[in-house]
C-alpha cells in the first residue's frame, strides 16, 4: 500500500506520517529527491532554495520527474507513506499502484500559522502578513510546472482534520486505515481464476496464440495447462510446430497443426496424476474449439467460463448447450 500525504503548511503532515511509520510504513518526501540533488550541486536546504530547485526541475525534466525519482525506489511488497506532494502529475505517477491513496491533512489557517509559529523552522514566517504571501506563492503558480497545490488538494481521495490535540488526529488516522483495508480491491472468485489462467498462458510455446486454462473444483484449482508441442516434442517457438512456423492464414491448414490446446492439456494433465474433473469448472482465456469442447463434455466438466472469444466456436456454442454445460464470457 502506498499512502500520499498533501496539505497545506503546517496542516500536521509531519504528524500523519509519523503515526503511519510507527505503524510500519516507509517514508519518503519529495523534498528528500530535492535534497539529494541539492546537495549533488551544493546548495543550502532552505525552503526556498528547495521550492526554486523543484520549479526549475519540472521544468527540464517534466512534472512527474520528482516522484519518478521515488516511485523507482519503491518495492511493491512494501507498505509506504510519501509526503510533499504538491503537483496533480506526481499524484499521476503514484496512481500506476492500484494500492495508492491520496490523503490530504487539513487545518484552518490561524491554527497552521501558530503551529508554524510555535515549531520555530528556519524560513517559517513570523508574521501573519508573512504567512499569507507564503500560502499564495505556494498555492499555485501561472508556470503549469510549477508546484500547484490548490489543483494537488483538489485530487485526494481521503481527508482528514486536525484542527484537535494530537490523540484525535491518531484515531482518525486508525479509522481511515480500516477504511482503506475495507475498501481494497480484492478479485471475486471469477476474476481470481482467469487471471491465474492468463498467468499460465506465459508458459506456451506457441507462436501463433497463447492459450491457457485452469480447471477448478470447489473453489480450488485442480489442474492447467497451456498451448504447444507435446510432452517429449521440441517446443513450438523452437520450430517443434511446421505449422505454426509458416505464414499461413489463422485458421487454415488446422490439421496439420501439433500443437495441444489449453484445455486439452489442462484435461490431459488431470487424468495423467488420476484427479476427477466431474462436476468442475473451467476457465480459458479463449472459448474452446470442436476438440476441446468434445473433451469438456466427456470429461463431465459442468461449465465453461472463457474471456475472448475463438473464431471458429460456433460449433462449440451449440454442442455445449445440447449437452447441459453451462458457458459464459468474463471480462476481466
């Protein structure tokens, strides 16, 4: 899971990202990418030097370069949280994880000014009128790279206020937390196992269609198998297959073809170690030929859930009706 963290200053950032560390997340800032080429060119860590190293940054490199420089850094069996935030592109690079959030910090403005106040910063303002310019010039900027925060706040998914003692901010970080753990997206059974049987088509040989199916029984799956040569055959893609190594039309010449389907091999492995298929699903990435339909059917498979359609599957739509096997297309 990835966590972003945006808010304006001295909204309790800092804050956030401390429980959520404590709590086991990685932190990065992007201010920690501005840091490091700061200090590669030796210039001082004030906020503004940092602020203008960011603007001339996007500039040359684009919008996202400051959160590309972190998202490469990022292992995806890692929890993190990624603070300063401040421009809609970087939020577009953490969104490539299906698992990021983007939780914005908020606070009024006089409670964030004496937070500023009291935690003493270098470059902090002192003055009101000092916090005002500060808030303008970092909100957003006619320069399209520039950072534009008021156009990053707009883009969270999440909001939390701290305008409280420090132990409210705490519970309601606990509670978004179970939010977001509630609301993960987690595959139904369908998604699950065609999703497995578009991994197990990797492993075909075939070089004119990567084919795969699982076949499942109560919820588990009990065999698979993908498209290509024969056990003991020199593979297809290593020209095991005359067939498949010509120029010929897709769907000519089938005959000739050495190549086991999917859900042939899928039915085949299963009788080989003695595992039933009775009563059992089965998913392909392709609906089935006149062959394999033939097998489902007297394998006593009870029904076929495929994705793309196979050009020549007429044949197999009405057979499988006549013989009471249940079929249906899935879009995953």
């Amino acid at each position: 899971m990835i966590i972003g963290l945006t808010g304006k200053n001295g909204s309790g950032k800092g804050e956030a990202a401390n429980f959520l560390k404590e709590r086991g997340f990685h932190y990065y800032s992007l201010s920690d990418a501005l840091r490091e080429e700061a200090g590669k060119r030796g210039q001082p860590l004030a906020r503004e030097t940092l602020v203008a190293l960011g603007n001339e940054l996007r500039e040359k490199e684009g919008p996202g370069c400051l959160a590309e420089r972190i998202y490469a850094k990022l292992d995806p069996e890692k929890h993190y949280i990624i603070d300063s935030i401040r421009h809609p592109a970087e939020v577009q690079v953490f969104r490539r994880r299906a698992d990021f959030k983007f939780l914005r910090v908020n606070a009024p403005e006089r409670l964030r000014f004496e937070r500023m106040k009291q935690r003493g910063r270098e470059n902090d303002p002192e003055t009101w009128e000092d916090f005002q310019a500060l808030e303008a010039k970092e909100s957003k900027s006619e320069t399209k790279t520039d950072q534009q925060l008021d156009q990053t706040l707009a883009l969270a998914d999440l909001q939390v206020d701290n305008n409280g003692p420090l132990k409210e901010l705490h519970d309601k970080l606990r509670q978004l937390l179970v939010k977001i753990a509630q609301s993960s997206t987690r595959p139904g059974w369908d998604e699950y196992f065609m999703n497995i049987a578009k991994v197990v088509a990797l492993r075909s040989n075939c070089m004119k269609r990567k084919v795969a199916a699982v076949i499942v029984k109560e919820k588990r799956i009990i065999s698979t198998g993908y498209n290509g040569t024969p056990r003991g055959i020199t593979n297809c893609n290593e020209g095991g297959c005359p067939r498949c190594a010509s120029v010929e039309t897709s769907g000519k010449d089938l005959g000739e073809c050495i190549c086991s389907h999917g859900e042939e091999n899928a039915i085949v492995q299963a009788a080989y170690h003695g595992v039933s298929v009775k009563g059992a699903t089965i998913y392909t990435t392709f609906s089935p030929c006149l062959m394999c339909t033939k097998m489902i059917i007297n394998s006593g498979i009870q029904e076929v859930v495929y994705q793309a359609t196979y050009p020549l599957s007429d044949t197999s739509f009405k057979l499988l009706q006549q013989a009471g096997v249940a079929i249906r297309q899935l879009s995953v």
